[in-house]
C-alpha cells in the first residue's frame, strides 16, 4: 500500500460568484510525481495555493498522513513538509545561489564567515543532490547568470533544504526551451529517486507527460480526467481521453 501524504476531500474554492474549485478531490503518494494539469483558469494555481495553505478552501477536508487536519495554513503545510514554487515569485535574480537557498532563514552561528562557510557547503550538497552538473557555477554564482532550468533547480534545491516531503512546482517549464525543460525533468527525477512527491503544474501535456506517474486533468474547477502514465502510454493518447471527455460521442453520453 502506497504511503499516503497527502489528501484532499471535496475541496470548494469561490471567489465571490466565481467558482474557482468546485469540489475537488487530491491526494499525493510518498515518491509519486503528479501531473496537474488544465488549461488557463481551470484552477490549478488555486488548488496549489490551498494546498500551500495560502488560499483557505471555502469547504472541505485536508488529511495529511492519513490524519486530518482543522485550521489548515502555511504555517501547518510547511510544517506537514509541502514547499511550492509559485510560478511567478520564485528567486531573487540579483542574488547568489546560497543566498537563494538560505533566504528568510540562514544557518544559525556564531560567526558570520562560519556560517557563510557551512551554508556553501551546504548549498553545493544540495545542488549535487538534484543533479545540477554546471561546472560552471559555485554556490556563489548570481542566479540571474543561470538558465531557465538550472534556476527552477535552485528553487528545488531551496525546497529540499527546507525538509520538503512534497514539492510543488506551478508552471516550471513553461517558458523554457526543450534542453532546459530536459534540465527541469533530471532535476524532478533525482527528486523523485530520494523517495520525495512532487505536484508539477502544466497546461501543455508534453511538458509533463514524460514526468508524471499519475495525471490530474483540471477543467473549470473540476477533475475531469485521472489516470496514469502507464494506463495512457502516450501524450497523444492522454489528448485524445482528454478530448474523450470533454466531448463525448452520443452513445458514451447515453452510459
Ligand atoms: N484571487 C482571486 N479572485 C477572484 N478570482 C480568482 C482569484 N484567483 C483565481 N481566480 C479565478 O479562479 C479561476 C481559476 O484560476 P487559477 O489561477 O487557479 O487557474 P490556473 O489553472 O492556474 O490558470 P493558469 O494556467 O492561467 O495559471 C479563474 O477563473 C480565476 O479568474
Ligand atoms: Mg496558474
């Protein structure tokens, strides 16, 4: 049995008259990679921020490790070992990549060097974690020097710092060419090997077809679609049940 960390039960989400979550039901396995996905306005940057405590649901249920939870916040989502990167908002470009990692909580000592000192060697731990081979870069590098992909990995790499169990990333390739989504991919893998669950967020299904375990497919606030990597075999494929679903033939209507 999969070890659950995570689960959502009929989760509702409005703002004002708009119905952004209409009842949503998620759960995240240890060591899973889950791709959600949908098209702009489906809901999953909401769904991420309830799930990052940030947004609080209108109604429903949160369980983590099976237990459930009342007075969800960002606060108890940290503390339940959930680290996001939010689409927009992720880095300080000016600013090295150690800085990065340790922003809003550096290492506790008793000199200043020292601590510079433990957080770089930290800092490069973590990056040879994920599998950021740049020979290129030190820990000291400015992140506005870095790449598309190599970035999002800083970002991973801060989350993993933080004792992250689940790691969601909104949107992570979007803007990025095909070599650095492939970046992006080794980086989520490496994730992934060390026994963590990631929620990786697209709107284009080849961006996440090759890295996703299972597919949540989001439309106007609902889950449409749910299956597989293994189950669906090709991204082609996942469009067509996509298309399946959302325009069904008369005869699967009358089911
Ligand atoms: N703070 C808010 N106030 C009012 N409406 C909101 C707010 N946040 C989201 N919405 C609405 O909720 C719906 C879902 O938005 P959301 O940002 O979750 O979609 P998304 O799937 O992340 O889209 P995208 O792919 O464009 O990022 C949209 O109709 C959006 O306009
Ligand atoms: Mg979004």
């Amino acid at each position: 049995m999969a070890e659950r960390l995570i689960e959502l039960r009929d989760i509702v989400k409005s703002f004002g008259r708009v119905a952004a979550l209409g009842g949503i039901n998620l759960h995240v396995d240890k060591g899973e990679v889950v791709g959600l996905i949908g098209d702009n306005g489906a809901g999953k940057s909401t769904l991420i921020k309830i799930l990052a405590g940030v947004v609080k649901p209108t109604s429903g249920e949160i369980f983590v490790r099976g237990q459930p939870v009342t007075g969800w916040s960002a606060a108890k989502s940290r503390a339940a070992g959930i680290e996001t990167v939010f689409q927009d908002r992720a880095l300080a470009v000016q600013q090295s990549i150690v800085t990065n990692i340790f922003m809003g909580r550096e290492l506790a000592g008793p000199f200043g060097w020292l601590r510079l000192a433990q957080e770089e060697r930290e800092a490069r731990r973590l990056m040879r974690e994920i599998g950021f081979t740049s020979r290129v870069f030190t820990p000291r590098s400015i992140v506005g020097q870095l790449s598309g992909g190599e970035r999002q990995g800083v970002a991973i790499a801060r989350a993993i710092s933080r004792q992250a169990d689940l790691i969601i990333l909104d949107e992570p390739t979007t803007a990025l060419s095909l070599t650095e989504t492939e970046k992006v991919f080794h980086f989520v893998r490496r994730v992934k090997a060390s026994g963590r669950s990631i929620v990786f967020i697209g709107h284009n299904i080849y961006h996440v077809f090759d890295i996703a375990d299972r597919f949540v497919v989001l439309d106007r606030g609902k889950v449409v679609l749910e299956t597989t990597r293994a189950e669906t075999g090709s991204a082609e494929r996942l469009i067509a049940f996509m298309q399946r679903v959302a325009h069904p033939t008369a005869a699967e209507r009358a089911l």
